[in-house]
C-alpha cells in the first residue's frame, strides 16, 4: 500500500536553508570517491573546545546537571553574561534581559517571531547570513534587502539604507564583524542606523557572534550609542569565540518585556538548554581568554596568507577582512558566474567554497571561503584555485 503523501504547509516553501551544509554534502560525496578535498566552506573554527570549559562540562554531568533548567537559562549563567557582555560592550545589563537559547539561532528566529506581523518591513544586510531571509520569508515579513559594496569594505550603502528605512520599517538586522564578508560596519553607519531606528521608532537585531573575532580596533555594539539599549536586541554565544559548535550554547540581550516572551517560546518549543553546557558556559565566560587571543591571533596569520594568495591570482581581487575568518574575494573578472565557479573547484580540484549570491543576489561574482583551516590546506587550496583559473 503506497505511503502517504506530506502535504507540506505552504508556509514551507518560503523556507530558505544554509548552503554551507549543502556543499558540505556534495563534499562528502566527492570525498567517497577517494578524491581530497580542502574544505573552506564550513564557518566552524577549527580549534577544539579550551580544556578548562570541557572539563567543566564533564564535572557538570558527574555532579548531576541532567535535568531541566529555566527556560530562560541557570541563574549563573544569565549574571555571567550580564556581567562579560556588559564589560565587553561599555554597558550596565541586567541578568532579566539575557535569554539563553541552544546555539544561536534560537534569539533570531524567536524575536522575529515575537516582533513581526505579516508584512511588517525589516531592513537586512545582502549578502548577509542566509538564514535572516530564510526567517523574514517564512513569517509573511517584508524584506528589503540593503546591499554590502566591496568600496567602502562591506559596510552600508548609507544612501541605500536612508531610502529603505521608514515608517512602515518594524526592524532593522546588523551583523558586524559580517558573515559573509568579513566586513565591520564602520561606526558612522552604526550612527545612520541609530538615528534612523530612534526616527521612525522601530527594532534592530544586532548579530555580534563575532565580535571577538577582530583584528584592528574594539567592537562597538549599537546597543551602547544613546537612546539605543531600550530597541535592540544583541545576539551572541559560544560557537564561534569559544569554539563550542557542537555545545549548542547561545544568548540574546534584550529588553525585558521581549525577554519574557522569548522565555516563553522557549517553554513552547525546546523547554530549556542543556544545563551542563550552560555550566561549561559560565567557565567559558570566567576562566582563561589566553585560548580565544591565541585563536584570534592564527585567523589573523592565515588571513594574511589567504588575502595575498588571492590577490596574486589574476582575476581575483580580495578586500582584506577586518573580522569574523571568512576572505569573500571578488572572482566577476573570470567570465564564469559565482556559482558555476564554486562548482568547477569542487568537482575537479578538490576545494569546497561556497558561491556568493547563497547569501543574497548582491553576492553574485563573490565566493565565500573560510579560513578556518590549517595554513597548509590554506596554502594548497589558494594553489589549486589558481591552477583553476589559469585552466579556464
């Protein structure tokens, strides 16, 4: 008897995904063959959890911390954060305005959903993290994507931006340091979004899960500007500056009446986080920084490799990344489109990148590529990716 048919809700289909998990996919396939491939297309540092935060995670489930928590995070977790978030980022937090979330994600998806009625306009960054639109998409949301130009380092198109924000605009999404660029919103385009989002009354979701990932200047979160503590919503974790992938373990820093209504999705959906992640959380918030300097310190050596290697390859121009470890070098000067490109390294040299419009239209003749890898499969893949050109 034939099995039923899912009739999907129509929802579904304005569901984007990441496509890094997708060429992920095709990787493993090539690499079934027998075939090497140098994977660049991964944002996960490759860098294993610091001793002390996995000890303090197996010391967790040996002293019992199995069993559901609040759903809004430990109690010492949340004053930690305040605590680290607030010293980091000039700020007084208060432990009622964090939410702890299993990753990331989570604060996204949660206060988008809190926030936006179908139709409300939000503003995003493109090419941006895929997943902003996936989100806005599936909740009936009006998107406007505001592009990131290569001349002014990926920052806003501050002209684009005045013309996109108005009154109808219910929210406003950062990410600095960038994915997929590298870029860092320069303080002046903090400034616009600021005065803009004070003008026209409405929300900004500033994602700063990289924040520790610079490598000139500090980190300036538009929470901190005047009048903008009270409508933005900071988004961060563990994954990246703490290596913590797999932990699942992040947070929003919000106000508290949102916070209580992403507590409340919470209950709704995952009920709470891990509790002994949470308690390897609070040890990666109060024990050793050296391992996240020294991290920070090799993505910037292999930065420098990478960004020469590409700018030496004719064709191929690369703006050098002020954070986050991804290099999105400009390839529009070879003839082939982003992702017939990315195809070709896959499939014939062994080097998994990911295409640039993946992360929206204003990406086609980019490729993202991470350089969370060694230097010596760094080093081999900017070799094969030359060899590929000089093929064409």
């Amino acid at each position: 008897m034939p099995g039923k048919t899912a009739h999907l809700a129509q929802r579904m289909s304005r569901l984007g995904t990441e496509t890094a998990f997708d060429v992920l996919v095709k990787a493993r396939a090539v690499e079934a063959t027998g075939r090497a491939v140098i994977h660049l297309e991964i944002g996960e540092p490759d860098f294993e959890t610091p001793a002390h935060i996995v000890e303090a995670g197996i010391a967790a489930l040996r002293g019992g911390a199995t069993h559901y928590g609040p759903a809004a995070g430990l109690p010492e977790l949340r004053e930690a954060i305040a605590r680290q978030a607030g010293a980091f980022r000039g700020m007084t937090i208060r432990p009622s305005q964090v939410v702890v979330t299993p990753g990331a994600k989570p604060i996204m998806y949660f206060c988008l959903t809190a926030l936006l009625d179908e139709g409300a306009e939000v503003v995003y960054p493109n090419p941006g993290f895929p997943i902003y639109e996936s989100v806005i998409n599936f909740l009936g949301a009006a998107g406007k994507p505001v592009p990131l130009l290569e001349k002014s380092g990926f920052s806003f198109d501050l002209d684009a931006l005045r013309q996109l924000v108005g009154p109808a605009t219910r929210l406003i999404v950062l990410n600095s340091p960038q994915n997929p660029t590298g870029g860092v919103l320069s303080r002046e385009a903090l400034e616009t979004v600021a005065e803009l989002a004070q003008r026209h009354d409405c929300w900004v979701l500033s994602d700063e899960i990289y924040d520790r990932i610079l490598y000139d200047g500090q980190h300036v979160s538009i929470a901190s500007l005047p009048g903008m503590q009270e409508r933005t919503i900071i988004l961060d974790g563990f994954s990246k500056t703490y290596a913590m992938t797999g932990w699942r373990l992040g947070y929003g820093i919000m106000p508290e009446p949102l916070a209580d209504a992403v507590a409340r999705l919470m209950t709704n959906s995952n009920s709470c986080t891990a509790t002994f992640t949470q308690l390897a959380g609070v040890a990666a918030l109060e024990g050793p920084q050296a391992p996240v300097e020294a991290m920070t310190a090799e993505f910037l050596r292999r930065r420098n490799v990478v960004v020469e290697g590409l700018n030496a390859i004719p064709g191929i121009s690369c703006t050098c990344p002020a954070g986050a470890f991804y290099a999105f070098p400009n390839i529009s000067g070879l003839g082939p489109s982003a992702q017939a490109f990315a195809d070709l390294l896959l499939e014939k040299y062994g080097v998994a990148a990911l295409a640039g419009p993946g992360f929206g239209r204003y990406g086609e003749g980019y490729l993202r590529l991470s350089y969370a890898n060694s230097l010596e499969n760094l080093t081999e893949a900017i070799r094969r990716i030359a060899q590929a050109v000089a093929e064409l």
